[in-house]
C-alpha cells in the first residue's frame, strides 16, 4: 500500500488525497488547526496535530517511505521559511520519505516586464513573500542533496476553485488598476493542480522544478472583472498605480506591482497533465457560486 503524508493539509491537501484514496493509499494529514483534523478524520484521512512553529511537536512525524507533500505557507515575515526548516530538523534521516514534492510560487521569479518565463528564468524575488519561497526551495534542495530523497518543485501562481474566489474583496468595492497599467498575472483551477500534484509525485524527475499554470496570463484587472461578472457582482472601480499607493493594501500592491508570464510547456510535456480548466470561463463555471464547502 502506498503511503501518503501531506503537510499542511488544506484545501489543495484534501483535493489530493481523495485522489490517493482512490487509489487505496493510506493518506496521512498533518496540520495544526483543529478544525482542520476534524475535517480530514470525516473525510477518511488520518490527522496527524502537529505546529510547524513549534519543533517540539514534531517529533515522532512518520514519514518512512511515504511519498510527501509540503503544502504549509512559509511564516509571514522575515525572508526564510523557518517552518520547513524546523520540519527537515525532526526528520529521522534513517526513516526518510521516498520522495517530497513542494509547493513553492512563481514569485520567486519577480517582476519580469510581462515577459515570459520558463524554469531556466533567472530567480530574482522582489518581495520578502518571494524571498521566503525560494529560501524554501534551496533549503529542501540542499537537504536532498545531502540525504539523496528525491525532490519534486511546483512553482504555483494564484489558485482559484470553489470557495478561492475574491468575493469578499469586490462585494467591499476595492479597487483595481487601471487596465492600460494591470500587469500580467497567471492561475490555476484548485482541481488541475491537485492532478499535477499527483502526476509529480508518480513522474516528477528528481530534482525537477515545474511551472504550474493554465498557460493564458491575463491582467489582473481582467481577473477581476470576469469574476464579478461571474458572481453577479459589479465590476471593481479602477484608479491609477499613483492613486493605488494609498488606497491598496501593501500586501495586494506587492501582486499589483509584478507582471509575468508563466510558460507550463514543460508541466505539459514532462508530466503528461491535461489539464481541465484551461479556459477561464470553464474554470469559473466549476466554481459554481463560490459557496461550496471545502
């Protein structure tokens, strides 16, 4: 039987192992919200309490030749991602895991111009958001290294799916940027990625950093407007990058401010996923009214 262990069992956590548990793997979440485990237990997944911020409840993880997904979020401050470093400190390395597959983002490329960007792009995050990300990548890479566990990198842009739409944000009336000054951003449909998760963990090469997207970037101000309009909601107010510097959250300008393009070629080519959901239309008709439970 194969044995799966998700770290940071959420959304995306719950979306893969139902789709292990379809292929009789023992499914293992770990996670420090007790809300959390009470959902994993009534969805057949065994709940492991654990809290990254705090090693002493680490140990003991059970990882021997599972096959590993690290979805916690890094702390939000600071530029390392202590948190999987104190996970990698409380393994066993006579008990190792067969193989890890992260989740990391695509900012840690930065604000590329809009220009388009494979994994060869150099990595340059201008937010301590990205910093964190790619302190995560290379820690887990050197770590590997040095353990010879075989490690899959999924650089993920915005996920949006059932209950990910930003509802609350438009029915407040916050606004956007103007369309001529939106840079481009890049998705991926909750269900896709809980496939490409799967496939990286079944044929991932070792060592191997994927793009994840649905390969159409658009502005975010497109964004947006097509999911008011799929909500039934009005259309954001747009102001200018001047006028966004007072009136928009630091946390929302650091998005605003970068614009890319992410290529999924290699997603497509090496891991063989077709994905569902690459028309945003599509993937916004699968989220119904953003209402569903998780």
């Amino acid at each position: 039987m194969q044995n799966i262990v998700i770290t940071g069992c959420g959304d995306i956590g719950h979306r893969v192992a139902r789709r292990w548990q379809a292929r009789k793997a023992r499914v293992r979440g770990v996670s420090r919200n007790r809300a959390t485990c009470e959902a994993m237990r009534a969805s057949g997944i065994e709940s492991v309490p654990a809290d990254l911020d705090d090693p002493a409840s680490l140990a003991g993880l059970v990882v021997n030749g599972a096959v590993v997904y690290y979805f916690a979020p890094p702390p939000r401050e600071g530029t390392t991602d202590t948190r999987l470093r104190n996970w990698l400190a409380s393994l066993d390395e006579h008990n190792l895991p067969q193989r890890i597959v992260l989740i990391s983002t695509t900012a840690v490329y930065g604000d590329t111009g809009g220009e388009w960007v494979t994994e060869t792009s150099p990595l340059q995050p201008g937010t301590d958001r990205g910093r964190r990300r790619l302190d995560a990548e290379t820690t887990l890479q050197s770590w590997a290294d040095r353990t010879g566990v075989p490690v899959v990198i999924l650089r993920v842009p915005g996920i949006y799916g059932p209950s990910r739409l930003p509802r609350a944000r438009l029915e407040k009336g916050l606004p956007v940027l103007n369309e001529a000054e939106s840079g481009f951003t890049n998705r991926i449909h909750s269900e896709d990625l809980a496939d490409i998760c799967v496939a990286a963990a079944e044929r991932g090469e070792p060592g191997a950093v994927y793009n994840v997207s649905d390969g159409r970037p658009g502005t975010m101000t497109g964004w947006f407007n097509a999911v008011a309009d799929h909500l039934g909601l009005l259309r954001p107010r747009q102001i200018s990058l001047a006028e966004a510097q007072n009136e928009v959250s630091a946390g929302m300008l650091s998005y605003l401010q970068e614009s890319r393009k992410i290529s999924n070629k290699k997603l497509r080519e090496e891991l063989g996923v077709e994905l569902r959901f690459a028309d945003l239309k599509l993937g916004l008709k699968n989220c119904g009214s953003d209402q569903e439970p998780r």
